[in-house]
C-alpha cells in the first residue's frame, strides 16, 4: 500500500474533531427581497390597472349619459314635430271639410238655378232666342276649331272665339261661367302665337317674279374690245365688279329661246314657293326657294339686280310657317255637356210643376 493511501489517524477525543461546515444563509435572504419586490412590483402594476381601467369606464360612462341626454332631445324634437304636424293635418281636414260643404251648396245652388232657367225656358216667349244663342255660340266654337286644325289660322280662330264669347255674354246665364272660362282660357293660348304673314310673303314671292318678269333681254356674251394703255385705269377699277365663271364645256352666248326658257323655269320656282307657302308645307316652301335661288346664281348673276333678289330669296327661305298651336276644343265641350243637361232638365221641369200643381 502507498503513501497516499494509508488511512488518517482519528482523534483520540471526538470532541477535539473539526466542526462540520454549516452552510451560508445570506443566499436565502437575497432570493426573499427579489420575491417580496417582484410582488410589489406586481400589486403596483395591477392597481395602477384596475384604476386606468375604472377612469376609462368612467369616460365611457359620461360618453353614453351625453349620447341618451341627445337621444332624448331629439325624441322630444320629433314628439313636438309629429304633434305639429297633427295639428296642421287636423286644421287642413276642417279646411277640407269647409270647402266641400261651400262646394255642394254651390253645386245645390247651380241645379236649382238650372232648374229654374228651365223652367224659365218653358214657360217664357224668349225660349226661342235662348236656344238660338246656345246653337250660334256652338257652331261659332266648331268652325274655329276646323280654322285652327284644317288652316292653322290662329288669328282667324281668335277671332272667332272671341264672338263666340260674346254671343255667351249675351245670354245672361250664371251658368255658362265655366264655358266662358274655359273659352277664355283658349283665346289667351292663341294670343300668344306670333302669327306668320303669309299673305305678305305670297305677295312678295309675286312681286319678284314679276320683277323677273320685267327683265330685258340682254346676250349673256359680248366680244370684249383690246383694252389700250389709257383705258387700263379704268378697266382694274370695272374688274372689281366682273365675275368671271369658269366652264369646263365650251361657252356659248345664250339665245333669246334660252333666256326665255331660264326665266321662265326661275319664275315657275318661285310660284312653287308660293303653293307650298298656302298648304303649309316647310320643306317644299324651303326646297323651292334654294332652287331658285340656285337657278339664279347660275344663270342671272350677271345682271345688277340678281344680288338683291338673290338676298331676298335667302332671307325668306329661314321663315317658319309652322308653328306649334294650342289644342282648343274644351270650351265647346263643356258648352255640348251644358246644353244637353239644360234639355234634360227642361223635358223634368213641366212634370215636376204638374206634381206641384195636383
């Protein structure tokens, strides 16, 4: 056996042995403090939580007391505008209710005055002349509606209409009032229409042609004479007022025969102006009259008073013969519905004084 491997020698007295090695307590200590800190740490943590959470609750709370105080304003906003409607309803019904009982007393009124004239009609000499007024006014109202829509005489219709109006005047019945009213209503739409002059315009399309009519007949082609030095002044001055037309055929002076012939079919255009003018008819009046002024340009320009023709022939070629006309027609119905109530109530009225009588 070695050294290093022989046992230790024991104390002889085991109370002189080496105390054993106790351990250390100050880790312990350390771990305490860091627990205590951790759960400080922890309650701060959880108190300073609970109180962030309490002070948006309470935010949260305001928020909705705000929101129910504006809900509550705006329920009593509408209450207050419902019951002001109600009111306004309640008044508009009694209004309502007023205006239908002025209504039928009116129209209790108006039968028992149509009643009355019936009976007026029948027993009275003047009959005769009542019914005859009522039939002028008819037929006045009939024969301006056929003016209007077979001529689209709007003034012409006017005019009738306005005689109509006073044969009506003339007959002292309350209860023609919606007639006249109607009827009234109708002269004031054809009031408004400008009216279109066609008389004029035909007049001035045959005052043309016969200005056409009248022209002399000159040759279309002269032989220019050589111009000299001393008349070149003269000559630029005179070019200023020539036209010179290029013709791609040969150029030929025109012969009386040809004259008459262009003359005559430019005078034929414009009396179809005029037919067109009579029935009415835009685009034949339009279409004549480009034609015409085409046959002039090309055959007459040469001649001083082709331009001013030409000028006029444009000019009435941007009228308007058509315009848009008021539908009439309602007066004369009203007037047919009056008359045939009055002839009912004139074939009740002997029976009805008979019953009264017996």
């Amino acid at each position: 056996m070695t050294k290093s491997q022989e046992p230790k020698e024991l104390p002889a007295n085991p109370d002189e042995a080496e105390p054993a090695s106790v351990p250390p307590s100050q880790p312990s200590k350390h771990k305490t403090s860091k627990l205590v800190i951790l759960t400080l740490f922890l309650v701060i943590i959880l108190v300073a939580a609970i109180t962030a959470g309490g002070w948006l609750g309470f935010q949260q709370w305001q928020l909705l007391q705000n929101d129910n105080a504006g809900l509550r304003a705006n329920i009593q906003s509408l209450q207050q505008t419902l019951s002001e409607e109600k009111n306004t309803t309640q008044q508009f019904n009694q209004q309502l209710a007023t205006l239908k009982e002025n209504n039928q007393q009116a129209i209790s009124n108006l039968q028992t005055e149509l009643i009355n004239t019936a009976r007026r009609m029948t027993e009275s000499q003047g009959v005769t002349r009542y019914e005859w007024l009522l039939a002028e006014a008819e037929y006045l109202m009939r024969l301006a509606q056929q003016r209007l829509k077979l001529e689209q005489d709007a003034a012409g219709a006017l005019s009738i209409l306005q005689s109509a109006d006073a044969v009506l005047r003339d007959s002292h019945d309350a209860g023609l009032l919606d007639v006249r009213a109607a009827l009234a209503d109708e002269m004031t739409a054809l009031a408004a229409i400008t009216p279109v002059d066609t008389g004029g315009i035909y007049l001035k399309l045959a005052s043309l042609s016969k200005q056409i009519q009248q022209w002399p007949i000159i040759p279309e082609f002269e032989p220019t004479p050589v111009a000299t030095e001393q008349d070149s002044s003269w000559l630029d001055e005179l070019s200023q007022f020539i036209r010179i037309r290029e013709h791609t055929e040969d150029f030929q002076p025109a012969t009386l025969g040809q004259f008459e012939l262009n003359r005559t079919i430019l005078i034929l255009k414009l009396e179809q102006a005029q037919a067109a003018l009579l029935k009415k008819n835009q685009p034949a009046y339009e279409m004549a009259l480009s034609q015409a002024s085409l046959w002039l340009e090309n055959y007459f320009l040469q001649r001083p008073q082709a331009r001013a023709i030409d000028n006029q022939l444009t000019e009435l070629s941007q009228l308007q013969l058509n315009t848009a006309l008021p539908e009439i027609g309602q007066a004369l119905k009203l007037l047919k519905g009056y008359i045939a109530q009055i002839y009912a109530l004139q074939r009740e009225a002997p029976a009805e004084k008979t019953g009264a009588d017996q």
